[in-house]
C-alpha cells in the first residue's frame, strides 16, 4: 500500500503502531511473527530496550562476537565486538593472536579533555566583552557548582574557559569554548547541562552589568552543546616487530619486502583521500564494533575520527607506518570519547556483559581496547590487501551467509564450501549449485 501522511504517530500506543505499519505490508502475519521472535523474554527489558528510542516497533538484532588474544600492554583482553559485516571479528582476532607473539598492542591516553561550546552574538562594544572575561569565568563557575560538584570529586570537572572570536567569519560571532574533564563517563549529558546552566548565567552576568555601559541585548544566545571533535581526548597505539619476524605472514615475500609493501599501502592512504576513507574505514570497522558492544556512541566516535584525519587541512589515514633499523612499526591515533558509566552503559543488557568480558575498565583502558581493535582491524585488511586481496576471506564469509539463506543443511553447507573454493562465489552460482544437490535444475 502506498504510504501517506500519518497524523500523530509518536502518541499512539505500540499496538496502534504496529497495526499502522502491518496493514500496509503485504505480509503482515509474518513481519508481527518476526518481530514478535525478536521481543527480549523478559518483558520489562523489552520495555526497557523499547524506551531507549521512539517509536520503536521491536528489536533488530545483530551479532554479538568477541576477538579473544588482544595482548595490551601486557594483559590479556578478549574483545566484545557487534558488527554485521562478515570478516571483521574473524580479521581482528587474527591480528590479534598475530600480534599476542609480538609483544602484543602498546597503548596510552595522551589526554582526556572534551569540549563544550557556547555560541553566541555580541552587538556590543567588543572591548566590553573582552575587559569582562576575567569576571565572567569567575561567575561562571561559582554559579554552576552545583551542577560540577560531584563530578569534580570524581576528579573531573571544569578546565579552561577560553574566549574565541570568530567575527572574521561571521558578524558579531563568538563562542566560549570550555574544557572538561568527564572521569568515567562519556559526558555529554553533564557537558550539555553546564552549559546551558552558563548561557543563562551569562545573561544574568551581562544584565547585571548593564550599568557599566554593558547593554542588556548586546549578548544573544544562539545555543549552547558540547563539540564532538575531540582533539584533546586522545589515545595512541602501535605494534612493532622486526622485520625478520614478517616473513612468515605471505610465502613468496621477506619480512623486508612485506613490510616496505604494506608502509606503501599505509602512505597512499596518507596522500590521497580516495584511499583515505576507504583506509579508515577499516580502521572503524573495529572501533565501530566495540564502541557498539559496550553501547558508547558509535557516531560520535566516528565524526571525530574523520576530523582528525582532516586535521592537516587534507584528509588522511589515521595509522602510520615507520620502518627505521630493521622494524617495522605501525601507530595509530585517534581522538576516542567513550564511557564506562552512565549512558546506557549499565542500562543495555549486553553492555554490562561486555563490561564483564573486558575485566570492568575504566574510560582510559576502554579508550586503549577500543583503538587496539582499530588498529588490529587496519593491520588486518593491509595485510591482506597487499598480498592475496580480501575477496578470498570475503568470499567465504559470503558464502557462509548465502548458504543460511538458502536453509542450506550442514551437509549441503560442507558441500558447497568444498565446490567454492575453487568457484567464483555469487548468489545466482551457491542457488544453482543447491538446486542441483536437491535434485532440481
Ligand atoms: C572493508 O570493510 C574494509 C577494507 O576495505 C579496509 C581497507 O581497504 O583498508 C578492507
């Protein structure tokens, strides 16, 4: 049925919902059966589960991995990872157990701090604005203690309070860029109710002001939100082995010539942007998966990664590799803004369960396993790339997924996987090649 116009929705029970959208369907019984299926046992989780979006129908569920043997900084972890994407746990856990002989991934946290923002107009004096600095970060934050406290006796809180005048780009315009430290927390609940705390603290400021030659309509507030580009959040990770130690991974190349093959690889992603994305993109299908497993914002992550990578003014790879006396070494950094309080963190039913798998870290570790798979997951696809090409693993992955569609058995499913490694893969070639098992055309 063709779609129109639906007066209401949001209000309308689920049931209501659900009816909506089914008797537009051709099937209707079997979408209300396949989602029903899906429905969590436990009735209150599902109210919960339902309650963390709008208009939610059901649940969509998608797989729940791990990528055991990532050996950092000396401890072992096995990595909760949620992707649709065939190949990816499969790659990051043998980069993984790869790396685990090698002394494994070493990380640290370069820093911490994320940023809040306030936007705003001055149509005043600009000398006004600048000589009440001063007094202005002092109201600030006496002011909007009661909304810092707690967080700063967990060690976070406010940090610098900078004023940046931008009226070169657009007339009148400023912003308060002001730093925080979040502790455990990804923060952006506590970052964005500081600051529209602060916006009204600075109307009160400039009203209160307004007899020293200060106007009360020279501030306009445009709006007050955190920034999601975190340069000053940002964790660091690389692998390093010699060269002679490389040799293993392909027959018909040296340790030497892998390793001068894959810098070539790493260093076209870093001149052009084409590659670029691609390269990353690898990078994020590891970072996305456990950013997802331990229910962080996975957007969020991602757009400050590609800023970074924009960073120099041209969008680059985010890894690196150096090959100085014999080793190779590859790095990565990367601003990562994640939690491990707060959020959903405690609230999704598996997040807590991956928490548990990880041994409960804290933000910073969690920053390292997080850039660890990333890196595990780049290492992996480069690897690969410049020696058989990804298709081979693809493929079979593909294949894998095909042959549950088709309800392949496990011997049907044995069979094929036999026929195809030395066939082309393709939906049309598995769907045939069943029929004629089944005795059909
Ligand atoms: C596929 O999901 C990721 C890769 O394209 C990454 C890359 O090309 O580096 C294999």
């Amino acid at each position: 049925m063709e779609d129109k116009f639906i007066q209401g929705f949001s209000k309308l029970s689920k049931e209501q919902k659900l009816k909506i959208i089914s008797d537009r369907l051709v099937d209707d019984t079997d979408f209300l059966t396949e989602l029903n299926s899906l429905n969590h046992r436990n009735p209150e989780v599902q109210l919960m589960l339902e309650q963390f979006s709008e208009n939610t129908l059901g649940n969509f569920p998608l797989p729940y991995g791990v990528a055991p043997n990532f050996l950092i900084n000396g401890r072992y972890f096995t990595v909760p990872m949620v992707t649709e994407e065939s190949s990816v746990v499969a790659a990051a856990a043998s980069a993984a157990r790869f790396w685990s002989e090698k002394g494994g991934f070493h990380a640290s946290v370069k820093s911490t701090t994320k940023v809040g923002q306030i936007h705003f107009c001055w149509h005043g004096e600009s000398a006004a604005l600048i000589n009440s600095l001063d007094e202005l970060k002092v109201y600030l934050e006496e002011n909007s203690r009661h909304l810092t406290r707690k967080m700063t006796e967990r060690g976070g809180g406010l940090r610098e309070i900078e004023l940046i005048d931008l009226t070169e780009f657009l007339d009148n315009y400023y912003q308060l860029r002001i730093g925080f430290e979040t502790a455990d927390s990804m923060g952006a609940n506590f970052i964005n109710s500081v600051l529209e705390e602060m916006s009204s603290l600075m109307k009160i400021f400039f009203s209160r002001i307004s007899e020293s030659g200060v106007e009360k309509e020279d501030l306009e507030i445009i709006m007050s939100i955190l920034s999601n580009y975190t340069p000053d959040c940002v964790v660091e990770c690389f692998i390093e082995a010699p060269f002679s130690s490389l040799s293993t991974i392909h027959e018909g190349f040296s340790g030497e010539e892998f390793a001068r093959r894959f810098k070539l690889a790493v260093d076209i992603a870093s001149v052009d942007p084409f590659r670029a994305v691609t390269h990353n993109k690898g990078i994020f299908n590891g970072i996305d998966a456990v950013v997802l497993a331990t229910a962080n914002d996975f957007r969020a992550v991602e757009a400050a990664g590609h800023a970074y990578a924009s960073r120099s003014g041209k969008y680059r790879s985010l890894s690196r590799v150096e090959l100085r006396d014999d080793v190779f070494r590859m790095s990565l950094e990367l601003p990562i803004a994640v939690g491990t309080v707060g959020g959903l963190t405690s609230l999704h039913p598996l997040a807590k369960w991956s928490f548990e798998i990880l041994g409960k870290p804290d933000a910073r570790e969690l920053m390292m396993i997080i850039a660890s798979a990333g890196l595990a997951s780049n290492f992996a696809a480069i690897r690969s790339l410049i020696t058989h090409g990804i298709q081979k693993g693809h493929m079979k992955m593909h294949l894998g997924n095909i042959l549950s569609v088709l309800g392949a058995s496990a011997e049907e499913r044995a069979t094929a996987l036999g026929y195809f490694e030395n066939h082309t893969v393709s939906y049309r070639d598995v769907e045939q090649f069943l029929n004629k098992q089944r005795g059909g055309q």
